[in-house]
C-alpha cells in the first residue's frame, strides 16, 4: 500500500487500480488483529483522497476543475445540467460515482475500527466530497456518510 500512495498520477490515469486499491484498503479498515494495519489503512487512504479525490468523483468528459464563477453560473441556469453529471457513468463499468458506494459502506467500514481510525476514515471521504460539484446530489452524499456514525 506505501508503493500505491507513492505514485498518485498512475492512479488517477488507472481507474481500475484505483478502485482495487481503496477496495483493498477498505478490506484492511475490518482487519481486526491487527491495529496497526488498520493505521496504515486509514492514513494512506487520506494520502490517496488527497491525491487523487477528482479521480473518485469525476464524470467523462467533465471535470471538476473549472473555475468557481462558471460552476456558480452553470448550476444556477440548469438543474438539469447538474442532475446530468451524476447521472453519467463516472468511471468505466460503474453505474455511479465511487465516493456515492463508499460513503453507504461507512458503517460497514467503520465496524471494527477505533475512533481515531474512524475520525481518519470520515476525513478521507470529506476530502473526497469537497471535489463534488455542489448541488443536492452531493448534499445526499454527505447525508448518506453522516448517517453511518448513528447506525
């Protein structure tokens, strides 16, 4: 996992590996003999959201580097414009942004982990959610995640 959080540019070009990698990572949150797995986890999962957090969120051909005055202009003319960039395909072969699979999994991920460890996984998903475009799907996103604490 240090390997993968050491080069973020061939993650972002490889989705695929990507996914595999925060899959994994997940996988390692649930590792319960183990603290200090779950450490290395939580932490290089920060390291990939910050590197890489467009990459859990973007939409073919949209990106979600554009100028604040455009979004401000683009969200406020057309809320079908806007439905329309969570309703494409985000990544190859998913029907949904990632970030929207990983904030229902929170709970699940969370099951085992400490409350440090947690806080660290929750910070990870908010670095993520900051690159939604704003709107109401990104507000469901947030409920979503916000709900898994209180489950």
């Amino acid at each position: 996992m240090y390997v993968c959080g050491q080069y973020p540019r061939f993650l972002r070009k490889h989705w695929r590996f990507l996914e595999t990698v925060t899959d994994k990572l997940c996988e390692f949150c649930g590792e319960t003999r183990s603290p200090a797995v779950q450490d290395m986890a939580v932490e290089h999962l920060v390291r990939i959201a910050r590197a890489c957090a467009e990459s859990f969120v973007v939409r073919f051909g949209v990106s979600t580097r554009l100028s604040e005055r455009w979004c401000e202009i683009f969200i406020a003319k057309s809320s079908l414009i806007s439905s329309m960039l969570f309703s494409q395909a985000p990544q190859p072969g998913r029907p949904r942004p990632y970030i929207v699979d990983l904030c229902r999994r929170a709970a699940t991920i969370c099951a085992n982990l400490a409350p440090h460890q947690a806080e660290t996984f929750f910070k990870a998903c908010g670095v993520i959610l900051a690159r939604c475009p704003p709107g109401k799907p990104a507000e469901s996103i947030t409920d979503s995640l916000l709900d898994a604490p209180l489950q």
